[in-house]
C-alpha cells in the first residue's frame, strides 16, 4: 500500500524528502506500435485511470477496452505476447521505460514512483516485430537447438532411476535451470544484433525457413545458450553429449564472438551467474580443442 507519509519525518524536522507520493488518478501510457513485419513503427498516447495493484499487463487490457487514444481517435488493441503471467514463461518481455523486463511483473505504481510522468512501452530491438509489442524469439530458441540444450531420451518406457547427483552439482545447476528463455540477455548484449530477413519472392515457407536458420546459426548464440550447455554438461547423464555442445559453441556465432561486457548478466530477471558460466563455457571449449588436437 502506498502511504502519503509512511516513516516519521518529524525527528528530522523535515516532512518532504519526495519518498512518498500518493499515485495520480489516471496516467499517461506512450506505445510504440507496428501494424505489420517490417512496416514503419509508430507512437500513440493513451490515458489510463488508475486502480489498485495494475500491472503492465492490465495496462494493455484498459488500452483494449477503450478504443480509444488519449486524442480521442478510435484504434486497435494493442497486440502483446504473454502466458503464465508471473514471470515464468518470459512471453511478455519488452521494453517499459526503457528498460527490458517482464510486462506482467511491471507494476504500474512502481513505475509511476519512477517516472510519474508516464509509462513508456516499446518492443524488444533484438527481435523483428511480428505485430506492436509482440516480437518473434525463434532465434533464442533456435540457439538452444543449435546447441543442444536438452538431455536426449531414446524413449518414454521407465528407464530406472538415473545417475546421483550431488548436492554440491545441484547447488550449480539450479540457477541455471530457472532460465525462462525471455531475450533480456540478448537484448542487453552488444554483441547480439538484430537478424530479421524478408521472404523472397516465389520462396517456399520450407525454403525460407532454412534461409532464416543458416542466419541465426552464424549470428550470436547469446549467453542464455552458453549458460545452457554448462547447465546440461555438467549434468552426469547430459555429459554424455558434452562434445557435440562444445563444437556448437566454438562453430560461428559461438563463445568467441563474445565480447564480455557483462551487460547480460546485469539484466538477467531471474539473477543467473551468465557471465560465470561463460567464463567455464570459456576453458571447457579450450579444453575440448587441446584435446582434439592432441587426439588426431
Ligand atoms: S558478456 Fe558476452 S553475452 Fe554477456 S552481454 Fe557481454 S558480449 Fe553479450
Ligand atoms: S539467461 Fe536470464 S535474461 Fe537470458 S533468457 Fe534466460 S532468464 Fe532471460
Ligand atoms: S506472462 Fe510469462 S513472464 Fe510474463
């Protein structure tokens, strides 16, 4: 609850530092819209009446309802990406003032504590635009595939109780596993630039598909993939694929375009070490390379 003066100022003889502000009836809402892949973005304003625990989320359904923009003219809802809607399946991320981070963990009092003036939604730059704040991730998820970021089972028949794993590994590998695939990381990293490539004419969906692929596959894996393959390397049964992780990352696009600017890190929602697990992707693939040249 938001409270005009919730600490004691008297003993300091003051009553306003500005900690405390009640929040405003209503407020401003700018979005950067675009109506299609590729076609030219644009702002539009909304006013917005407040109402208790709103979040970004709920923000975008007031915008829905209205049909209206703050200048009176009627549009289109919003269109955004979202699922589980706390902070889970990284759906709703985008850029809200400024800054890359969940829609539905946005809430809008904060925001407005920060900036009372308005709320500011764009979507992520990384990734092309499929329609408003809703972007299209098959690149991060393309990454994952690339390096192969799963424990392969050759079946769903019981095959016993697999490999003890100690407390200490376990310790290690839970952070990582809470990766929700959201982008902030690639969107934070200078390293990750924007791929987005346009159907050609006469081209087949299959055609463009792989065109798209082989792009992905030479950019940026990103460190949501390197943080990925020393999640399931260290793992006893994943270890077995080990290898053919450590190739994907030393191929084009991989560790070595790294930069280390630590950006990834330092926006990650869920506070994985990232840069810690590049630093160990970093010597496991020195490793595997001595060892390749020493075993020809
Ligand atoms: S440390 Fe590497 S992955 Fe992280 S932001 Fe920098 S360049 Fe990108
Ligand atoms: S590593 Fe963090 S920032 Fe990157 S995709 Fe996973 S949860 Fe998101
Ligand atoms: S809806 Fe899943 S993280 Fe926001």
């Amino acid at each position: 609850m938001i409270q005009a003066n919730s600490h004691d100022d008297s003993a300091h003889g003051s009553h306003d530092h500005g900690e405390h502000h009640a929040p405003p009836a209503q407020f401003a809402v700018r979005v950067l819209r675009q109506d299609a892949p590729g076609a030219p973005s644009y702002w539009e304003r909304h006013t917005i009446t407040r109402e208790n625990d709103m979040n970004v989320i709920s923000v975008l359904q007031r915008i829905a309802a209205q049909s209206e923009t703050a200048d009176g003219d009627k549009t289109t809802p919003v269109a955004w990406d979202c699922n589980c809607l706390e902070e889970v399946c990284g759906a709703c991320t985008m850029l809200v003032n400024g800054k890359t981070r969940q829609a539905c963990s946005a809430l809008v009092d904060k925001l407005l504590a920060e900036n009372p003036e308005e709320i500011e939604l764009r979507p992520m730059s990384k990734f092309p635009v499929v329609r408003d704040l809703m972007v299209n991730r098959s690149r991060l998820f393309r990454a994952l595939q690339k390096v192969q970021a799963w424990i392969p089972v050759d079946g769903y028949y019981d095959m016993g109780s697999g490999p003890r794993v100690s407390p200490a590994n376990q310790e290690q590998a839970y952070p990582l596993s809470e990766c929700m695939s959201c982008g902030c990381c690639l969107e934070a990293c200078p390293q990750f630039t924007k791929i987005e490539l346009k159907k050609q004419e006469g081209e087949t969906d299959e055609a463009f598909k792989a065109r798209e692929q082989a792009a992905f596959d030479r950019g940026f894996v990103g460190a949501h993939a390197i943080s990925q393959v020393m999640l399931f390397n260290n793992h006893p049964t994943g270890a077995m694929n080990a290898p053919a992780r450590l190739e994907a990352l030393m191929a084009e696009g991989g560790i070595q375009d790294c930069g280390n600017a630590q950006n990834c890190v330092a926006v990650c929602p869920k506070k994985i070490p990232l840069t810690t697990s590049i630093g160990r992707a970093g010597r496991a693939t020195t490793v595997h390379a001595i060892k390749k040249f020493f075993d020809r």
